[in-house]
C-alpha cells in the first residue's frame, strides 16, 4: 500500500491509457562484460540465478524521465531487462544476482535524480531471505571487518553487516544462488565458529531434549515419525545431546504435538520429550562461558605470572634469596634465569595459546588484529629472553638481562583486561535479557467442551502454547500469550511493553499481549500469536535488528581499523630501529641506559611497548556499545529505535512535521453535529453515508459510521448497502455508487474538483465548524450538496506543552494535515504551531518534507497513518506513533510505543546524549592512542628519563576498551527531560 501511494505523485489530470509511452533502448549483453563465462554453460548458469526486483519511482513526470531512468539501469553490468511504468511510478528490473544486486539498482536510480524505493512484488518469487548468525571469537573491528568482506564476496549475497558488539551477523541472499550452510561454511573458514540464530524464513523452530534414546535407529525412528506430521518443515539431529531441533509452520503444528508424538513412540512409553533448557547454544550461554573461560585463564596465568614477578622484582632486592638466584647453573646461566624461563613457558604457549590461533586465522585471510599486536610484543619479549638465557649457558662471559616477566605479565594483564571488557559488553545487551523475560514460564492450559464450557486445566510449558489455545490468565499472573479475552473481564498492566503507566480495561473481544500482567479478574483468553510471531518476540528482534545495524559514524573506525595494525607494526619497528641506531651510534649518552640493560634491551622494550599499547578495539567498541545501551534504554521506555542509522540521523533534528489526526489529536473522532440542507430522514442519510465510508480506512470515516450505527439500534454489525465503483482520493474523501445513486463525501477541495456547488449556507456551517476546531465534512448526493457532518477530534493532552518544549530545544514545529484550513489553523493555535499546511495529499506530504530538507533542514516526520508513510520515508527521521497503522509503523525509523507526544522528546534528547557519548568514547579511545603510542616510544624519555615498561603498556591498553565500554554503560542512568516531569502526561488509550 505505502508503495501505491509513492506512485500517486506521478499521476498527471492529462495522462490517458493504462501505460505511459516507453522508449526502448538497445538491450545490455546477456551475459556482462568481463565475465567469465566459458560457452552456454556459464550463460546456463547465469540464466538460472537471473531475479526480478520492483521498485518504486517517485518524482517521474513524462517519458523522458522514464526514459532516463530506464537508461541509466540498463547501463548497468548484469541488467537483462528493465522496464519503467511512469504513471504508476515503477521500474521492474530482471537482473543476474551474481553481477549487481538490488541496493546498486536502487541507488543507480537516485543517481539519475529520482527517489527509489524497494517494494514487494506480490506475484513475483521471493528472491530474498534475511537471516542471523552468532560469530563467536571476534575480538576486534578487524575481525568483524574480515568476516563481513568474506560474506560480501559470496554470490547470491545481497548486504552482510558484522557487529562487534552483538557478536552477530545478519546476511542478506538470494537463496536461489546461496544457502545457509555456504554461509556458515564461509565464517568458519574464517577462522571463527558460526552458530545460526534466525533463518528468516516463515516457521518456528523448537529445540527438543528426548530422554531414553539408546541408538542411532531410535532417532532414526523418532525423526520419521516427527517427518510425518503436517506443518514439519525440517528436523536436524544431535545424537549426542539427544537434541533434535524442528522447524515447523506455526498454523498447521505445534510442539505439544511434537511431544506427544514422540513419547507415544516405541514400546512402554519409553521416550521422555521436554523443551530443551532455555538458553542452551544461545548468545547469553556462550558469553557466560566465555567470561568463565577468560576468569579461569587469569587465575591460572596468575599461578605462573606471580612467581615470575616475585622473582623479577621483588626476591632481587632480598639479600638471602639474591644470593641464592644469582648461583650459577651452566656458565653464567643462574638459578633465577632458568625459574623465570620454566614458569614463563605455560603463560606463553598454553595460556597465550589464543593469541596464536587468533593471529594465524586473520593473517590467513590477509587481516591483522589485536591478537597479531599481543602475540608479536610477547613473542619478541619472550625469545629475546630465551636467546639470552641460551648465550649465557654457553659462555663463561656473557652477562644478558631476561625479559620473560614482561611477556607473562603482559598475557595476565590483557587476560584481566578482556575479562573485564566481556563483563561489561554483556551488560549492554541487557535490555534484550529483560524483555525475554517478560514471558511468563508456565500457563494454564483450559479443555473446553462443544458449548464452550471449561472441562479441565492443565499447567503447561509457556513455549507449549500453540495457536488457538485457550489460556486462563489468574489475577497477578502475566499473560501467557497474544490473543484476545473470550470470557471473563479485567484491568491489565501493559507498562512493561508499551510503557502506558495506567491498567488498561478488558473484556471480551478486547485484545491482550503476552508478558503484560493481569491485576484484578480473570480471563480467558484466545491464542493468536505464539512463539516468534508475538508482539514481545518482535519487540526484541526490532530491539536485536536495531543493535545490528551500524551507525554511518561507525565507518570512521572501521576506515581506521583496516590500517591500524600494520601502521602500528610499522611504528614499533621504526620505534626499536630509531633507539637501537642511536645507540649503535652513541647520539644519547650512555647514563641513559639502565645498568641492568644494554641499548639493544632499550631499544627492544620501547618497541614491544609501542606494539602492546596501541589498542584498536576501543575505537571498533566506541560506536556499537553505545548504540546497543541507548536503543534498550529506548526500549525499557517505550521508544523503540532501528539503529544505529535512526539514533545519528535523530540527533541532528532541527524541525519536526506533525501529521493531526491521530499524532497532536487523540485520533478518535466523533460526530458532534449533523446539518441537512435539504428534506431527508437522518436515518436514511446516515445509510447512504455509512455504505460509502465503510470501504475507507480513515479516522474520520470510521468516526461517521460509529455514529450511524446508533441509527441501528438492534445490531452490533449492521450490513450497510453495498456500494460499487468506490474510490478513495487520499487526503480529499471518498466517491461511491450506493442504491444508484451517487454519493461523494470529502472535503471543500473534492466538491470543486467535481465541479459540485456549495451554497452559501454550507459554507457558513463550515466555517462556524472550522471556527471551533472541528472538521466539517460535505455529504452530496448525486452531485447535490445534501449536509455538512461535523466532527471532532480532541488535543492529546500536553501537546502545547510539548510543542513549547521543542521550541526551547531549537526544534522547529510544523503541522501537515489532509484537514481543512480552517480546522488545521484553528488546532495549530491551540498548540503554539506557526507554520501550517492543509489539505495536503499524501505525496504532498512528502513534497514538503523534501521542500524542508532541501532548505537545510533535517526533518524529522510524525505519524500514525497509511497517508503518512511517503512521509515518514522522505524524511530524515521518521516516527511513527505505536498505537498508529502496521504500514506507517513499518516505514519509521523510530516507534513511538505510547500515544503520547511526550516521547517525541525523549527520543530526540536521547539520540542527542547517546552520540555525545560516542564522541567522548572516540575522543578518549583516539585519543589513548594518540598520547599512549608517543609516550610508549620513549617520548618522554630523554627529558625526564621516564620509560613505559611493556606490562604497564599493556596494562593500559587493556583498560582503554574496558573504560570505552564503561563510558557507554553510564548511558543506562539516562532519565528524560525534567521538563517533561512537570507535564505529567499519561498515555492515551484508545478503545
């Protein structure tokens, strides 16, 4: 639907026929130029994988511009065929996957001048599946750089993003070239394992545990049975786990019947099902272990790296012990020599083991990480060390100094480090964690019997809840699942989902969501939506998708990141080279070196410590950490955004344009007056009207046939005439043919379109209607002005209030509205907005959001409805109000999940401090570097004689991501504008 209305701005009063002229323009080779196709095998192949993409056009005029566009993507390699419709302001465009993809088409266009939209093709194949990927190993931006390019290069991959953050990817393919074991395949020859979390595809998947299954023939036996049930898409197995994971379709099957499948199964009920433990293989599990695993390899890398450090440090110093450490073994070989190297060895090979396996995975693949700068300064400490031990063995002369306590103690403080930096990135995601816990745990499951009596109830497993079901829900329990009340009646706290701080009523028909909490009755309810589909579960994949997306500031580091190991490698080296020639050639004083060093020992530490301190995984941590606290804490407030892109964009806003219905009223109309100029009985003008107005989705029609259901006292639903050749002028009004006659209801601007007069006397009552903030709507009947219906629609409350707010933050205030200008003026007043347009279409809509932004605005859109999404896509950001249209939910940026205005401002004052903590977090992670690098060289060295030992170097560098990740964490003590205290505005319900 959003995408019919973006074609409406190319729909001319002149244009005839069902299609524009198209010029035709010689057709682009087949097969692309520079491709190595090898005879009709490789066109085969080519043809096989060909896909088709629709996309919408939105600032078309005649066939020239047609023409243009139709040029330019022809232009591009692996474009078969390309057709552009300007009256209906589309392109279809038959493509090769392998050679261009969708995003290149779509920005090919803009290219030309014109607004590209990607939209659905109803009849067309699906040639594109969305899914995600746990990455477990990363440990840097180079990482994620590294996995994101070798998906990237995968053919029939469309757009791969990697992040850091999350842990995860989200690929984007055709999976007509490409599957999902090519992908995972692809991350694991990476050198990091891959773990798949969603598929995308429409089914639920379950993770069943089965106790009593003995051999490879039962699971077997078990898989065939489960095969056969309708709705089983696919089972994979773990024998080892006695795990079976099933893919199904929600609609046709559910997991207790999987359960009773299997346990009624074999021989004397043998098998055992339940639900595999929760979190078992999943994000939180793994980051559980891997924080375990860093604790536990500090606390054995502290076993071994005390003692080097007693040793080092302190035992030197104790007359007795020196005298015993300083004996000598082979040759100047002592005891204290031979005890560094014995306890060094595990710290390096066995508990630094993965710093190797980490820096042969990214070199392999032409990268360099974190784990290259650690394993190169502790390999050079550590050698050098043993080279040094080894010449003084075997010569009765040589006296060298060992370096192994900085090897030991650079891994244990790095192994701290990262443990600390892990505890903390978990406590980013924490947002997700609380609202997955929403769900209850267990449900009461009702039998009912043919009338609808309740039978029996039985305590069940909430992840057992299938489709249909129908659950009771207890006062002070949580409801179980989305659906809506079939008995019973009650007040039910929604705060924890939609952030409305009232208990809302409830009663039969009224729609319930899961994790919400029942207060004070029973209920009965009716499953709709379980398992992946609930409102909860999308809740947290907006939240998820949200924190994967990257913020276009985050190119920044990735830029830098790709350059920063070797630049470093390259500045270390440079940094020994620079001390040790200036020794060889004796431009420093001597009583510059250290007496327990010579100047090769010099010039080797200020090089190990260049190499450990520079730190590339705060500036990768910078942007997402941030991220990811600030959009759950959007979330934990009822401000759901989609990512990094929507915060960044948000922050910037200088001007808002707020549809009226719906986003500044309380979007429930209701008739207030009825005017008839002429004889009629009010019935059967309210008849007429309803049968025309049923067929429209607006407000207001909704409002007029609310009210002429009063006329049908005796039915809840009355049947209204049928109306045929129905035609709905978005923003105008409506036209319909009901009992052969000719009914047009809209607005002034309708009327004249159709050449209908408007006596004097309507004209009056419209603006005696207008006058008092209401919307006067004409009723005529066979192209005869019959009545004016007035309608009103009241301010939500605080909204002068806010609109002042925003004044005060600079924020400029505009109101766009299909109304008429009368009724727009007057509402405007009410709220303190100056600037106003009326009886805007949509596209027009959209027109003055690019009108704004090409004045050097950045525009930010408000709204609720179908007639708002060109809108709200033109521009900047776009906010949709959460009680609002699916449509117009799906083409925001930001959610608004309460009804008020209120969070308008916390979502533009959040954005405003979430990338102000960004800037302090590059500030300091670039900054760290920029001072740190310098002063681990041994800048200060010559005139203070102060020196940066290797283990304090990497020390630091391990607290610098540490501190990123913290500064980000301070997000969490976020509160709102105090302003907005004092407006003690409540959420609007609308029922």
């Amino acid at each position: 639907m959003a995408a019919k209305l973006f074609a409406l701005t190319c729909i001319r009063k002149e244009s005839h026929g069902d299609l524009s002229p198209r010029p035709h323009y010689p057709s682009m080779p087949r097969i692309p130029r520079g491709a190595s196709a090898e005879g009709k095998d490789a066109a085969g192949a080519a043809e096989t994988s060909e896909a088709r993409v629709v996309l919408s056009v939105v600032g078309m005029t005649c066939s020239a511009c047609a023409g243009s566009v139709e040029k330019a993507v022809k232009r591009l390699p692996g474009i078969r065929e390309a057709a552009v419709d300007v009256l209906n302001g589309k392109a279809r465009v038959l493509y090769y996957p392998s050679f261009v993809n969708e995003e290149t088409i779509r920005e090919t266009i803009e290219d030309v001048g014109f607004q590209a939209t990607l939209i659905e093709d109803e009849t067309s194949e699906r040639t594109s599946q969305v899914c995600r990927i746990r990455i477990n190993g990363m440990t840097c931006t180079s990482c994620s750089s590294t996995v994101e390019s070798a998906l990237q290069a995968v053919q029939g991959v469309q757009k791969a993003q990697v992040a850091l953050a999350t842990e995860e990817a989200q690929v984007q393919f055709d999976p007509r070239v490409t599957n999902l074991d090519i992908l995972s395949k692809t991350i694991e020859d990476t050198g990091f394992e891959a773990v798949l979390v969603s598929t995308g595809e429409d089914v639920s998947n379950i993770h069943l545990k089965v106790d009593g299954v003995r051999t490879d023939n039962s699971m077997r036996i078990l898989e065939n049975s489960l095969q056969a049930l309708p709705g089983v898409e696919d089972i994979d197995t773990d024998p080892e786990l006695s795990k079976f994971i099933i893919s199904y379709k929600p609609d046709l099957t559910g997991p207790r019947s999987f359960i009773e499948v299997i346990e009624s199964t074999g021989s004397g009920r043998r098998f055992k099902a339940a639900i595999f433990p929760q979190g078992e293989g999943g994000r939180e599990s793994y980051r559980q272990e891997e924080i375990k695993q860093y604790y536990r390899s500090f606390q054995w890398s502290l076993v071994f790296t005390v003692p080097v450090f007693l040793l080092s440090m302190v035992f030197m110093y104790i007359p007795g012990i020196k005298h015993g450490l300083d004996t000598k073994i082979v040759n100047m070989m002592s005891v204290g020599e031979l005890l560094r190297w014995i306890f060094s060895t595990p710290v390096q090979f066995i508990i630094g083991r993965r710093f190797y396996t980490g820096s042969y995975k990214a070199l392999r693949h032409g990268s360099a990480n974190m784990d290259v700068l650690i394993a190169l300064g502790t390999n050079a400490a550590y050698f050098y060390s043993v080279y040094s031990v080894l010449r003084a063995a075997t010569s009765p002369s040589f006296r060298g100094t060992d370096f192994f306590e900085t090897s030991s103690m650079l891994i244990s403080f790095i192994l701290l480090g990262k443990y600390l930096e892990v505890l903390a990135k978990g406590k980013t995601s924490e947002a997700i964690a609380k609202l997955m816990d929403l769900a209850p745990e267990t449900a009461i499951l009702l039998t009912l019997d043919n009338e609808g009596n309740a039978v029996s109830e039985q305590e069940i497993d909430s992840r057992l809840i299938q489709k249909n079901d129908v659950i009771k829900i207890i006062p002070g329990s949580k409801v179980a699942s989305d659906g809506f009340v079939i008995w019973g009646q009650s007040h039910v706290n929604e705060s924890m989902i939609t952030g409305e701080a009232r208990p809302v009523a409830k009663r039969k028909g009224d729609a319930v969501i899961g994790g919400t909490m029942n207060e004070n009755g029973i209920l009965h309810i009716k499953a709709t939506r379980v398992g992946s589909e609930s409102a909860l579960a999308q809740i947290v994949r907006l939240v998820e998708s949200a924190q994967m997306a990257k913020a276009p500031v985050q190119k920044f580091a990735d830029r830098i990141s790709k350059v920063f190991v070797p630049l470093v490698i390259i500045l270390s080296f440079s940094t020994w080279l620079a001390w040790f020639l200036a020794g060889k050639f004796h431009t420093y004083p001597k009583s510059w070196i250290p007496s327990s060093m010579d100047g090769f020992q010099l010039a080797l530490q200020f090089g190990i410590s260049v190499m450990v301190i520079a730190c590339p995984c705060a500036l990768g941590l910078a942007t997402p950490t941030a991220v990811m606290v600030g959009t759950g804490v959007g979330a934990s407030q009822g401000v759901l955004i989609k990512g990094g892109q929507a915060l960044e964009s948000a922050h910037k806003v200088d001007c808002i344009v707020f549809d009226k219905t719906g986003t500044l009223t309380v979007g429930k109309p209701v008739v207030v007056n009825t005017r008839l100029l002429k004889n009629l009985v009010l019935s059967d003008f309210y008849e007429l009207v309803a049968a025309t107005e049923v067929n429209s989705e607006h407000p207001l029609a909704k409002a007029v046939v609310e009210y002429a259901k009063k006329f049908r006292d005796d039915e809840e639903n009355p049947a209204w005439p049928e109306a045929s050749n129905f035609v709905s002028v978005p923003g105008h009004g409506v036209q319909a043919v009901v009992r052969n006659k000719e009914i047009t209801v809209g607005n002034r601007s309708l009327m004249l379109e159709h050449n209908i007069a408007i006596p004097i006397e309507a004209e009056e009552i419209l603006a005696e209607t207008e006058g008092m903030a209401q919307t006067g709507i004409l009723v005529s009947i066979d192209r005869e002005l019959i009545g004016v219906v007035a309608i009103s629609d009241p301010l939500k409350p605080g909204a002068r209030e806010v609109i002042s707010i925003l004044n005060s933050m600079k924020v400029k205030s505009i109101m766009v509205t299909g109304d008429n200008w009368g009724t727009a003026n007057s509402i405007a007043k009410d709220v303190g907005i100056d600037t106003v347009i009326a009886e805007a279409k949509p596209e027009q809509k959209a027109e003055k959001v690019k009108d704004l932004q090409a004045s050097g605005y950045i525009v930010a859109m408000v709204g609720d409805g179908i007639n708002d999404s060109p809108a709200l896509v033109a521009a900047d950001v776009g906010m949709a109000i959460g009680a609002g249209t699916d449509i117009a939910i799906e083409a925001a940026d930001i959610v608004l999940m309460k009804s008020n205005l209120e969070d308008v401002i916390t979502a533009i004052d959040l954005s405003r401090r979430t990338f102000s903590r960004i800037r302090l977090n590059y500030i300091w992670a670039l900054g760290y570097n920029v001072l740190g690098i310098p002063i681990a060289a041994g800048a200060l060295f010559p005139s203070t004689g102060f020196r940066l030992p290797p283990w304090i170097a990497g020390a630091a560098m391990a607290a610098s991501s540490v501190s990123v990740v913290c500064c980000s964490l301070l997000l969490k003590k976020y509160r709102r504008p105090k302003q907005l205290d004092n407006l003690q505005i409540h959420g609007i319900t609308v029922n």
